[in-house]
C-alpha cells in the first residue's frame, strides 16, 4: 500500500499552485495534508519522492505569501524529509546521482528565499545534506554531465553558504569542466558554459586548489573560451540573452585577460548590438561593463568599437524608463571607459539622477544609492561632461545629509572628490565642508582603500586646493605598503598631490623615496606612452616643487634623450622647472637635461606659448609703484629668459608676486569642533618659485590679491607698498649663484663656469 502511496505521491502533487486565492487556499491546505500524511511512513519514500515533497513545498510560498500561515507547520516537514534524506544516502547511494544533485541544490536556491519564511534551522540542515550529498562517492568529475555539473555550480555559487566548502566545489568543478573539454565531449551546450564560467567566478578558492594561483587561476576560463571559439556560429547566435551575460560577468568577475577571452567578449558584444530588442536592460549593462572591465586602459578605443557603444545607448534612450540606477551606471561608466559620448543619453541619466537628488531617502532597488551617482558623477568629469549645477545638487545633499558619507564606500569617496575636482565650471556650492567630511569617513575606513582609490582622493583634494594633513598622512602611510602595486599613473598623481599642497612630512617624504625604483623601471623603456610621458615629467616636477630631490629619479629622468619625443607644453614646462631646480637649488648642474634635450624643451614652451595675460591688479600695483619712486618697474618681467615674474625691479632685484586664490591650499584640521575652520598658506608651486628667485639673487615680495583688494585709496596702496619695499630692500642681498651658464662639449650637460 505505501509503495503504490509513494507512486501516487510523485506523479499527484506535481502541478503548480495558480488560480483564484480560494483555490491556491485549497491546494496549498491539500499539499500539506498529502506531505502530512505520506510522511509519516517515509521509509517507503525514494529519493526522488522527497524531492517532489520539497519541490511542492516551495509553491506553497504563493498562498504563504498573503495568509502567513504557521511557519512550523512547513520546518517540521522540511526537516522530516531532509532526515529521510540523510538515511537514504547512508542505504542507497545509488539514488544520488548528479541530476538529483543539480535537483537538490536548485532546491536549497529556492528554499534560501526570503519569501518562503522558512527558518534558518531549517536552511542549516539542508546545507548539510547537500554537503554529504557531494562528498559521497557517487558524485565524481568523470561521471558529472555538464549540464548537471552547471546547475549544481550556479546553484551554489549564488548564494553564501555556512555548511558548504565552496572552495573545494569549486575545485571539483573546474576539475571535472577541464576533464570534459580535454575529452572533447560534445556534450554541452553555451548555457552549461556560460553558467561555469560565472560561477567558477564567482566561487572562493582554497590553498590546495591547483586552479588557484597565478597563471593557473585563469585556466578554467582559457577552457571555457576556447570551447566558444570552437562552436560554429549557428551555435552561439543561438545563446539565451541570460546565458551570454552570464558568460560576460564570468569573464569579467576573473579578471583574466588574454586574445581569446578578448575576442568571445567581442562576439558578444557584436551578438548584442544585432540583437538588442531581445536583451533586458539589465543584461545590456552586464554585457557592455564585462566588455569594458576587459579591455586595456592603454589601448585607444578604436570607431567600430565606439560607433557599437553609441548604438547601445540610442538603445537605451528609448528604454530609460526600465533602467534601473545600477544599470545606468555601467552603462556610464563604460562610456566613460572608453571616451565614448552619447549626449541624448548622457542629457536623460542627468534628468534622472536630479530627480532622484531631491529624495535623500531611497529605498527601492530602482532608485539611486550613493555608490550609483558617484560612478555617474565619475563619468560624467572623465568625459568633460559635468555639470555645475548638478554637482551644486550633490554638494547640498551630502552636507545636508552627513550620514550618506559615513556609510559611504572608499570607491564612492573617491568618485566623488574626482567629480567635484574637475568641473567644467565653478560650482555655486563651496564644497569644503564636505571635503571635511570625506575626509573624515576616509581615515575611518582607511585600511579598506585601494592604491587606486587613494591617489585618485589625494589628486582630487589637490585639485581642488584643499589639505587635510591627517589624511594626507595616513593615506601615504597606507600607500608605502602597498608600493609595488602601485602603477606610474598613480605614482604621479600622489606626488603631484604631495607637491601641490606642500604636505610635506615624513611620511610623505618616506613613501616619495619609496617611489624610487617604479619610477626608475618605467624610465628605462626604450619607448613610452603618452601617459608614461607624462607622469615621468609630472614625477619629476614633484621632486623639484617639494624640495625632495631623489638625484637618481631626476637624473634618470631629465637626462632622458627628450629631443627625440614631440613633447605637449604642460610636460615641456614641468621639465623645464624641474632642471632650474636642479641647477640653482640643489646645484648639481650635471643632472640636469641636455643640452638637446633642454633645446627641444625651450623649443616645445616658445612654439605653443601664448602672450601673458596682463591683470588689472598687475596694473595698478605698477602704478602705484611708480607713484613711490619705482619708475623702472616692468611687468612680467623675464629672469634671465628663465621665466617671468608679475613685477620686476631690475636694478633692486626685486619680485613682485601677486597672489591670487590659485596660489594658495585651504587647509583644514580634521579634529575641529563647532564652528568650521580653515587656513590658507601659499602651495607647493609658489614656493618653489620663490626658494628658485632666492638662489638667482632675488628678493621676493608677495602680495596677496585680496589684501590688496582690501587697500582702500591710492594713498593707502602707496604707504603699504613702501613699508613692504624698503623693508625687504634694506634686508642683506642674498648669495647670487653666478649666472653665466654655457654648455660642456665633453659631456653635453650644462655647467656653471
């Protein structure tokens, strides 16, 4: 009788729970009833019917949902079956073969649901099960079908797991993928592939996983998309919208890079641009960021690969309304990525995003979050694309609202302070006190930034001429540990940064020297990029503005046959500063530039150099010094056909220097309480013109602009002028370095005589 019980019980209770609420009520009742009463005899139950019992139990969730019945009445049977379960592997093993397996992980997704009020008891017991289920001997790389052995992969890997080793899953599943593809079984299909790949992905690995370190790590993925390549194009036009962003993500989550994942990427997103009415907006956006995430920041991105990007977003413009904020930013920052501009686009996602700035509270998964604007705002500064008035938005909300930057990420702090750092105009918002505030949830979470992360938040705080000595030195800190993962990009953004805002502390000081031997390494390619170019001249400038020379970093670099490279103004000048400093500050002549390289250098400022613009504060402090006796006052005067100065009295050697608010950093004290506080000393650049005026000879007086906005009358102007003047011109002439430079034919390097 409970045989035949058991038959009726796996072929009875197998259609879905729909219809109106009366019925879902009934069926559900009569559901629990027939697993009640059929239970209580589970000895006669195979494997297979206690699947269909656990499968039914889940459809129980559509009248569960709405009348919340009680919650013991489906834990009791869950754990009933599950014990069943439990004795029949010990009795019968042969019943847990890879497709009850796949079977029973799909269950315990399902089951794992929020929705399905089942209790966390319940969900540990079931992980068990499934844990001694792959431990048993039946399941064995060479015998998983790879249709199996995805579903079992996907399941797992979707999910956190406390009774599961997922590193030792995922061994066995890249072993028994491999031993399949090595066998050339034809027995799989896009989807298995595509589902392993994300999951092998996706999965931890563990010390004794031969697939876990090095080039060995990417070997699964090789596999995998060899196997695609292989597949005639009939197959893999066929691929599920699903399937091929799986794929993707797989790709993507790896970090592995190579020719052959490069071009299954290139197939796919060729396969979505001719297919884009079949694909959701969310599998657009994975596709296009894997796509992305892949692709060299070294490498221009080519006009198919643009014009393709450009369909995908008139794609999107259409369908803006479906995009939900996750989306978007991928999207985004793909483009920017890229440099890829769509202005119909781009004009929509900043609709949107100013509306959402004016609901601080956002909730649903439509809706945007603080990490979803920071990669729009990012995107929008990469590709010139800000907004003054969108970043005024941002600005009030978050100091409006401090505690959307407490919870704040390192990625999103430093998405932000790189969006305020590059605006196409100035915003109407001062942004100090949120600069405070980042600066703060910064050093809190310090230990959880990458080198990335943190040169791009120092370079913005630079860049926006604010210092908070705290965090400069802990995130320098910081950085000194992780040196050799640091690229020659960020090397030069930091101590642009270090130089900038004159932070200079031991700290500082310690990670520039740290710095060293990346820089140097970079220097000895016989060939460089144009960003290579230009963080070696930037590197290079640091060194001089900070008045750290390390001589073999500025030798290396200044001694560099320079002539030979067609170089932009801003490198040519940050060259240029740097070989004064070498000559008249630190006094070692012989490491400085060339003399080729220094006639290519002079040559590349004077043919794009354009006349100075002359101030109208320039102007009247002229004036007024010929007022008090100072005829012979020039404006931008030439030092030694050096560089200029905004006043020069010739005969008195004197510089006049008018300081406006370009020439000063904010600084701000972390520890402050009540009222905000700030600072303003002279930066890194200023100083290091003034300390180069002062070993040619020159006595320097600065006036800052405002102070001298803040002179009321001519009369007032001249008495202060005259004070500051005779003041300085009374003072000992400072030791001149001799000036006649000339050049040494011996070793082409110039030479004080």
């Amino acid at each position: 009788m409970w045989a035949r019980r058991g038959r009726w019980f796996a072929t009875q209770l197998g259609p879905n729970l729909r219809g109106s609420k009366m019925n879902e009520k009934i069926l559900a009742a009569t559901t629990l009833e027939s697993i009640r009463s059929t239970t209580a005899h589970t000895e006669y139950l195979t494997s297979v019917n206690v699947a269909t019992a656990l499968s039914q139990l889940t459809k129980i969730r559509l009248y569960h949902n709405q009348h919340n019945p009680k919650q013991n009445d489906v834990d009791d049977l869950v754990i009933k079956l599950l014990a069943h379960l439990e004795h029949l592997l010990g009795t019968k093993p042969k019943q847990f073969d890879s497709r009850f397996t796949a079977t029973l992980v799909h269950l315990l997704s399902k089951f794992s649901d929020k929705s399905m009020y089942i209790s966390p008891e319940s969900i540990s017991r079931f992980e068990k099960v499934v844990s001694q289920v792959l431990n048993s001997a039946k399941i064995q790389p060479e015998t998983v079908p790879l249709n199996d052995l995805s579903m079992i992969a996907w399941g797992l890997a979707k999910r956190s797991n406390n009774h599961i080793n997922l590193a030792k899953v995922r061994s066995f599943v890249v072993q028994s993928l491999l031993y399949h593809l090595n066998q050339g079984s034809a027995a799989y299909s896009t989807r298995d592939l595509a589902l392993l790949c994300w999951a092998i992905a996706k999965f931890p690995t563990e010390q004794s996983d031969p697939y876990r370190l090095n080039s060995s790590a990417f070997v699964p993925f090789e596999a995998i998309a060899t196997a695609i390549l292989r597949m005639d194009t009939s197959t893999f036009s066929s691929i599920s919208p699903q399937s091929l962003s799986c794929l993707c993500l797989g790709f993507a989550h790896s970090t592995h890079s190579s020719p052959t994942v490069s071009q299954v990427l290139s197939l796919s997103l060729d396969h979505l641009v001719q297919s884009l009415p079949r694909y959701s907006c969310r599998e657009i956006s994975n596709i296009v960021w894997a796509f992305t995430k892949n692709w060299s920041d070294d490498v221009t991105c080519p006009p198919d690969i643009s014009l393709k990007l450009s369909k995908v977003c008139q794609h999107l413009v259409s369908t803006m309304g479906e995009l939900k904020a996750q989306e978007i930013a991928n999207v985004c920052w793909s483009c920017a990525k890229l440099s890829v501009t769509h202005e119909p686009f781009f004009a929509l996602v900043k609709q949107s995003l100013l509306h959402a700035l004016s609901t601080p509270h956002i909730s649903t998964p439509r809706e945007w979050q603080s990490h979803h604007f920071s990669i729009v705002l990012w995107a929008f500064s990469k590709l010139g694309q800000s907004d003054s008035h969108l970043l005024s938005n941002v600005v009030q909300l978050l100091q409006s609202h401090p505690s959307l930057i407490s919870s704040s990420s390192p990625q999103v702090l430093s998405n932000i302070v790189f969006a305020l750092a590059k605006p196409n105009r100035p915003i109407s918002v001062p942004p100090n006190k949120l600069l405070l505030e980042i600066a703060r949830q910064s050093i809190v979470i310090i230990k959880q930034f990458k080198h990335n992360e943190l040169s791009t938040l120092l370079w913005g705080f630079a860049k926006m001429r604010v210092l908070v000595p705290e965090l400069f030195t802990l995130a320098c800190k910081q950085l000194s540990q992780s040196i050799g993962s640091m690229t020659l990009q960020e090397a030069s953004m930091v101590s642009w940064a270090v130089a900038t805002t004159q932070s200079n502390s031991p700290t500082t000081t310690a990670l520039l020297s740290r710095m060293a031997p990346l820089i140097l390494q970079a220097n000895a390619r016989s060939t460089l990029s144009s960003g290579e170019i230009s963080a070696l001249s930037c590197i290079a400038w640091s060194y001089a503005v900070t008045g750290l020379y390390d001589t073999s970093v500025v030798q290396s670099i200044l001694t560099r046959n320079w002539d030979a490279i067609e170089l932009p103004i801003t490198e040519c000048t940050q060259l240029h500063w740097c070989h004064l400093g070498v000559v008249f500050e630190l006094n070692r002549p012989e490491y400085g530039l060339t003399v080729n390289s220094f006639t290519a250098v002079r040559r590349g400022m004077e043919t794009v150099s354009e006349p100075p613009i002359i101030t109208s504060e320039q102007c009247d402090v002229a004036d007024v010094l010929r007022g008090i006796g100072y005829p012979n006052r020039v404006i931008e005067l030439q030092i030694d056909d050096r560089f200029s100065v905004d006043i020069g009295l010739r005969e008195q050697r004197l510089a006049i220097e008018l300081q406006g608010d370009g020439h000063f950093v904010e600084v701000i004290p972390c520890d402050q309480r009540g009222p905000f506080v700030s600072t303003y000393e002279p930066n890194g650049p200023t100083l290091f013109k003034q300390r180069l005026l002062h070993h040619m000879g020159w006595k320097v007086l600065m006036i800052s602009c405002r102070t001298w906005q803040d002179l009321t009358g001519r009369a007032e102007k001249q008495k202060y002028l005259k004070q500051v003047c005779e003041g300085l011109l009374t003072q000992p002439q400072l030791q001149r370095i001799p000036q006649n430079l000339v050049y040494s034919n011996t070793n082409n390097t110039l030479c004080l005589v």
